[in-house]
C-alpha cells in the first residue's frame, strides 16, 4: 500500500448538502482519510495509490458540488542556493 496525501483550496463554504456527499466519500474504498478545515478552506485526503489516483480523489470531490479553487502544494517552498562565485 503507497499511502499518499493531497490537499486542495476551495471557495464557498460547504453546504449542508455538499457536506453529506464530503461525508459519503469517506467509504470510497482507497480513502484514508479525509479532513476539511473551513477556516483554512482546504480538504486534504489521504489515500491509497494502490487503488486510486489522484485525479480519481479531485474527480470524488467535484461531484460532491465542492467549489474546488486549486491544488495546494504540501511541500514548504525550497530556498534558492546562492551562486558561488566562479574559481579564477
């Protein structure tokens, strides 16, 4: 099993009706874990790439009617190296 997270931004709050389908996809067989932060604005789900991919889990989400905005990048921006100063 290849656990793998992804972690996308969303618009407009979920309604009620958005929320039981965000629910439901919690028994997909695949999804981990599923964890919605509204004051983020983010869903992150946690699956299995065994069973699924990530475009299977955005193409989940979507039809839940979820205002998806984008994916956001788990990983913190890297910082640039310095140019080192060529050897005379």
């Amino acid at each position: 099993m290849t656990q793998l997270d992804v972690l996308y931004r969303f618009g407009a709050q979920p309604t009620e009706r958005e929320a039981m389908a965000l629910a439901r996809i919690r028994e997909v067989y695949g999804i981990r874990q599923m964890t919605v932060s509204e004051a983020d604005r983010t869903v992150r789900v946690e699956y299995d790439a065994t069973r699924l991919t990530e475009a299977i889990v955005h193409n989940l989400l979507r039809r839940t009617g979820l205002d998806i905005l984008e994916r956001v990048s788990l990983l913190p921006p890297q910082p640039v190296p310095e140019p080192t100063p060529a050897a005379a």
